[in-house]
C-alpha cells in the first residue's frame, strides 16, 4: 500500500507492507540469497531456501483458509 503524508507542506511517500513473522523472514531469507545474493550459498541451499520459501507461502494460504471457515 502507497501511503502519502503532508507535514509541515512536504509531502512524504512511504510503501506500507503489512505480513505475518513467517511471511517477513521467508522473504527477508530468499531476498538476501537468491535475489539479490548477499550471502554466498550452494545450489544445493538456494533450492532448500527456494522450497522454504513455496512451504511458508502455502502455509499462509492454509492458515488464512482456516481463518476464514472457522
């Protein structure tokens, strides 16, 4: 979400991302080695980090499903 706020007649842009915990470190963790890599790893850790990432994102999907139904 674009957030704009006038103070003092200057006006400030922020971006606002609202996530769970599990979502933030999930992205912080692919962000910093698969992206935009940071941290050096194997091919092997890329893939591991990969399917970490797919696992937090469908276990949002499910939670919230559960959120919803319940």
């Amino acid at each position: 979400m674009i957030v704009k706020v006038d103070s003092g007649g200057q006006v400030y842009t922020f971006e606002l991302q609202l996530t769970t915990r599990r979502a933030s470190i999930a992205a912080d963790v692919n962000h910093n080695t698969i992206y935009k890599p940071y941290i050096d790893v194997t091919p092997e850790e890329q893939a591991k980090v990969a399917k970490m990432f797919d696992e937090a994102a469908a276990l949002e999907q499910i939670e919230k499903r559960g959120l919803n139904n319940g």
